[in-house]
C-alpha cells in the first residue's frame, strides 16, 4: 500500500502543530489534534484502501488502549494538575496517540511510525503542558498504548 497519504496526512499534524506552538502555544488544541489525528489516520487509511487485515489490526490495538487507560482512570482517584477532575491516571490521549503510531508503523513502515511516534510524543507534551496530566500519567498512557499493542498483536 501507499505511503503517500498517511505520510501528508502526517506532514499536515506537524504543519498544525508548528503554528499552534509558534503563535498561541494552544497546548490543548496540540494534543487533542495529535490524538485524534492519530486514531483516524491508523484506522482512515486502511479502511479507505480496503486493507481489513490492518484495519482490524488498528481497531484492537486502539480499543485495548482505549479500555484499559479507562479502566485505570475509573479505579484510580487521582487529581488533574489543573484540578478540573480526579481522572488524571493514566494519560488515555497518550495512550491511543502510541497505541495509532504502532499500528501505523506496522501498516506503513518504519518512517511513517517514526512521524507518527514523534506526533505522540507531541501528545503527551501537550497534556503536560496544558496541564491535564502530570508525566507519570503520560509515561504511564505510553506504555498502556505499547501494552495494547503487544497484547493484539500476540492474539492476532
């Protein structure tokens, strides 16, 4: 398959997250477009270009991230850094953002995970930054999405 498509729909993150930084430094608008850019390149692509395989590869692995971060956020109490709530741990935007750069680099390859990875990376900076999470709930949704990721593609 192509990487052609990914790799713009890739290149425009970055594009958008260069002028957030460099103008408002509008940390939450950067995270959240990091995330769900991520989730709907790893999950658009394959599904537009009839690649089932991957395309339910991409839905376990994101799924798995997505429940176990939830889990975590309904039995830990633990505050925002903003105080606007007691699901902090563990950071779920960083979770599915790793949990799509995997799947993105096992569809596409080693150059499209390594944008994708730097778009997470990016993600969970913006948490910080915008003061939703604290680093161990980034460093924690991190290796949720590496977890999910193993586990899905152990019981493929």
């Amino acid at each position: 398959m192509s990487t052609v498509y990914p790799l713009i729909f890739l290149a425009s993150i970055w594009v958008f997250f260069i002028a957030q930084i460099s103008s408002s430094t509008n940390w939450q608008s950067v995270s959240d477009v990091g995330a769900y850019g991520l989730v709907a390149t790893a999950l658009g692509f394959p599904m537009i270009h009839g690649e089932w395989q991957e395309l339910q590869q991409a839905l376990l692995i994101i799924a798995g991230a997505s429940g176990i971060g939830l889990l975590g956020k309904f039995f830990i109490d633990a505050k925002r850094p903003d105080l606007s709530g007691n699901d902090s741990f563990p950071s779920n935007h960083t979770a599915n953002a790793v949990a799509a750069s995997t799947a993105l680099m096992l569809c596409y390859g080693w150059f499209i995970g390594l944008l994708s990875y730097g778009v997470a990376a990016c993600v969970g900076l913006g948490r910080v930054r915008a003061f939703k999470h604290h680093w161990r709930d980034v460093v924690t949704g991190l290796g949720v999405g590496v977890a999910a990721a193993v586990i899905a593609i152990k019981w493929m």
